[in-house]
C-alpha cells in the first residue's frame, strides 16, 4: 500500500459527495486510496470528477482526511509556486498560518544573502491561485521578534504602528497602533491578528494610542478599537 505522510500535497479527482457528512470523497493520485476532504476545508465547491490540488491533514481509523485550508496545504503550495527562487538559494518558506473557518492564510518567507524575500517572492505568488482561491499573505521574516511581529500584521498599513512590547518569557506582544487604523490591525472578526498570532506562536493584543494612553485594553478578539 502506497505511503501517505501528513502535510504531502496530492493531486485528486472528486468521486462525489458524501450524503448527510459534508465531505467529498476523492481519489488521491494514482494510489488508488479514497480521501475524505470536508467541505468546510475545501477552498470552493466541487462536482464529480473534477481535479483538485490538497495538502494530508492527517489520518485517523484508516481514513485519510485531506484539507486545502490547513496550515500544510498553504505552505506547500507556496513552496510550490516559490519553488524556482527555492531552488536558487534565494528565498526559504519558514511557517505558514491559518485559522478556522477563515479563506485567508499568511505565509513567512525568508530572504537569504540579504535578499529581500517579498520583492523576490510576488514575481511568483500569482502560481498560488494555480492551487487555491483563497487569500494568501506573504510575511517578511526577521530575526528580531518586534519587527516580525509589525511584518506578520499585514496587510495592515505598518508604518501606522506606534510602538511594540514584547514579552518573551510570556510570548506575549502589545501593539499600539493609530487609533484610525485600528479596525485594519484587527481585522474582520478578528482574523488577521489572530492569523498572525498563530503565525508566530505568540498572544498578540491590539491596542490603539488612545486607549493606551488611558490604560483600556481591547484583546485581540475584540471590535476594532475607534
């Protein structure tokens, strides 16, 4: 029986839908085996015998369950779309992010030879929509954990961050940021600080100038500050 590691990214043809489970059982490859793909990890909706690219979300009892929103999925994809300025020595994909129920990911790249990693990596980025619809952000990484901290908040305006403390025995930061641009930090339902958050592997709390001025926290799961 062919090997299926965690994190591989497969081609697959959908063979239908499983009634009742919102799941589509596809055909991996020419392995012959059957995965189950949810239609909550599905980056759109299927018909039978279409093809599509995930990534091995995991398996359990014999089953193998497929996803195209799973932190794998996004980094291989982008490691793939990368992969010519890979290959050259010019760039490295470290982590990629993702939360559920949420077609936005962010994806940290690193520049070798003092490269710079995004300028190198948006020549490539549109081979990403070859595997997905969803959004994908690329992250300038650095070695200096505020300024990857300000990086990983993109597409929020950057230079409208005020001042960043970081906590390292707690893995925690606090970014105070222009009060008017608050809502972008955040983002909707607080997705692209939480993205970041989980990005990093650190606790991420916004807070705007104001509101820091006068000691009121907002969590990084609260409405934009105003």
């Amino acid at each position: 029986m062919p090997v299926i590691k965690v994190g591989r990214l497969v081609s697959c043809c959908i063979i239908r839908e499983v009634p009742g489970r919102d799941m589509y059982l596809s055909l991996i490859g020419e392995t012959g085996l059957v995965g189950h793909l949810p239609k909550s990890s599905a980056c759109r909706k299927y018909r039978e015998r279409e093809e599509c690219t995930a990534a091995v979300h995991m398996v359990r009892d014999g089953r193998i369950y497929l996803s195209q929103r799973s932190p794998q999925f996004f980094r291989r994809v982008t490691e793939a779309a990368l992969a010519p300025a890979i290959r050259d020595g010019k760039i490295r994909v470290r982590r990629a992010a993702s939360i559920a129920n949420s077609a936005f990911a962010k994806v940290s790249v690193e520049g070798l030879g003092g490269l710079d990693p995004l300028g190198i990596a948006l020549q490539y980025l549109e081979g990403v929509k070859r595997y997905t619809g969803d959004t994908v952000t690329i992250v300038r990484y650095s070695p200096d954990m505020k300024e990857y901290i300000v990086n990983a908040l993109v597409p929020a305006p950057v230079d409208k961050v005020v001042q960043v403390l970081y906590s390292q025995s707690l893995r925690e930061a606090i970014v105070r940021v222009d009060p008017r641009y608050c809502g972008f930090f955040v983002g909707k339902g607080g997705a692209n600080v939480a993205t970041a958050a989980k990005l990093l592997d650190v606790k991420i709390l916004v807070k705007s100038a104001e509101q820091y001025a006068h000691g009121t926290e907002m969590q990084t799961k609260a409405a934009p500050c105003s």
